[in-house]
C-alpha cells in the first residue's frame, strides 16, 4: 500500500512538472518564432520579417480598444502572426480551432491572412483582420482588468457578456457613422435567423462585411443594444441581475418598435 502511495505521489509530482512546463510554453512561445518588431505597444513576432503595411492593421485595432473602459495604455501585447510558424498546430489542439486565441499578453492568430491583411480566414469564413485582433486584444485587457480569478474560465461569467464586449469594441464604427442604424440593420440580419440555431452570418460594418456564428453575431448586438441604447458600462452588465433572457426580450421589442426609424446606413 506504501508502495502505490509513493507511486501516485510521484506521478501527481510528474504531472504537475508536465502542466506547469506547458503553462509556461503557451506563455512564452517567441522561441517558436525567428523575427521580431515592434510597433507602439506591440512586440509581433513572426517566421518571415513582419512588412511595413501590417502597421495599418495594428493602428486600426489600437484605435477600436482605445475607446474601451478597459483600456490600459501601459499594456504591452504580443502578438504572434500565423506565418509558418508550428505555434497556431500546438495551440488548436490544446485550446480548439478558432481564427485567433487572446490570452496573457499574448495574440496568437490561427487563421490565414491574406497579402493585404485585409482578412483573416478560417474553414472558408472570413473577419477582417484588425477587428479580430482588436477582439483578442480584449480579453487580455478584461484579463488585465478583473485578474484571472475574475475573468473566464476561472469565474463563471455569462458567455454573451464576455464575448460579446470584445464584438462591441471590435465592430465599433468610424467617428462618422450612426451607430443605431447599423444596430437596426444588424437586427434586421439577426431576425431573418430567428428560427437557426446555428449558422454562419455575414455582419454588417461601416467597412463592409465581416463572419462571426450565429451566437456572437447575438451577443454582439445585445452588448450592443446595453451599452449604445441603455448607457450601460461593462462593469453594469457583468451583475448578476442582467440576464440573457430579459435583455434579448427588451431589445428584439425595442427593434420592432425602431426598425423604420433609420435609414440604413451609407458608405462602403
Ligand atoms: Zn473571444
């Protein structure tokens, strides 16, 4: 009996060496990586040398998380392009497919980008790039913000509120562009998938069309509906008391009641 204890107490030691050593690997995966600049507060580390246009995409997504109450400007990123690099392989089999993973500090993108990083694609949908990024940049800033006992998967907080905020700050619009008439015409999408549960959606931008699955393309528009129509912050609705069904309930009347009263918006 003494024996097997002494066995399970050496494979719980080697167990724990294992998961810690791949902790601190997902952290740190640069070593993976043979190039890095940086530009602003991004460290990018990449297989082949990072061009000059990619500081763009990196300005765009700056811009849309800058107007976030979470917005942090000591916080440094990194993010880690999907070019050659055997990083994205190991993280989807520890963390599942997706176009891109925000952890830590860290972005790392999955997906495949094309030569003008307009897009990054994933099984055939495409989001454009900088939104995305803009959208990992998020949750590591409501990781920043409410530390990892107060952030998923630690603490159990409601999926359309936690991955919702980032569609918000990443689908806000340009200065310039009403931003209820692109929550009518994103209502209006929505309705017209009322009877799926799942489906892939074509959102609407200010820069033309963006994917996210069915469930994102709803949260989105509820964090949207909170925080652009009832003035609420991220810290109101992360209370207990603001509930899925109450405020999709509120906001689908609140559509039938606005849906004639915009325009839908012009621009690209
Ligand atoms: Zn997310």
């Amino acid at each position: 009996m003494k024996g097997l204890f002494r066995w399970m107490f050496r494979m719980f030691i080697v167990g724990a060496a294992i998961a810690g050593l791949l902790i601190v690997f997902m952290l740190n995966p640069q070593i993976l990586y043979a190039h890095t600049k940086t530009y602003k507060s991004i460290s990018i580390f990449s297989k082949y040398q990072c061009p000059g246009r990619f500081n763009a995409i990196i300005d765009q997504s700056l811009d849309l998380i800058s107007y976030s109450e979470l917005y942090d400007s000591s916080f440094r990123f990194r993010l880690f392009l999907n070019d050659g690099s055997v990083f994205p392989t190991v993280s989807k089999t520890i963390l599942g497919n997706a176009f891109a993973w925000g952890y830590s500090n860290n972005i790392v993108l999955n997906g495949t980008t094309d030569s003008s990083f307009g897009f990054i694609s994933l099984n055939g949908y495409k989001r454009q790039l900088a939104r995305t990024i803009a959208h990992e940049m998020m949750h590591c800033l409501q990781a920043n913000r409410f530390g990892i006992f107060g952030s998923r998967p630690l603490k159990n907080i409601p999926y359309w509120k936690w991955e919702g905020y980032p569609e918000y700050i990443s689908y806000r619009s340009s200065v310039h562009y009403n931003e209820d008439s692109l929550l009518i015409v994103n209502l209006g999408r929505l309705d017209s998938f009322k009877n799926h549960s799942y489906a892939p959606v074509e959102v609407d931008t200010d820069e033309g069309k963006s994917f996210a699955g069915l469930d994102y393309f709803r949260w989105w528009l509820m964090v949207k509906y909170c925080i652009d129509i009832k003035k609420m912050s991220f810290a109101d609705m992360l209370k207990n008391e603001v509930g899925y069904e109450a405020i999709y309930t509120e906001m689908i009347n609140w559509y039938a009641n606005h849906r004639y009263s915009f325009s839908p918006p012009s621009g690209p």
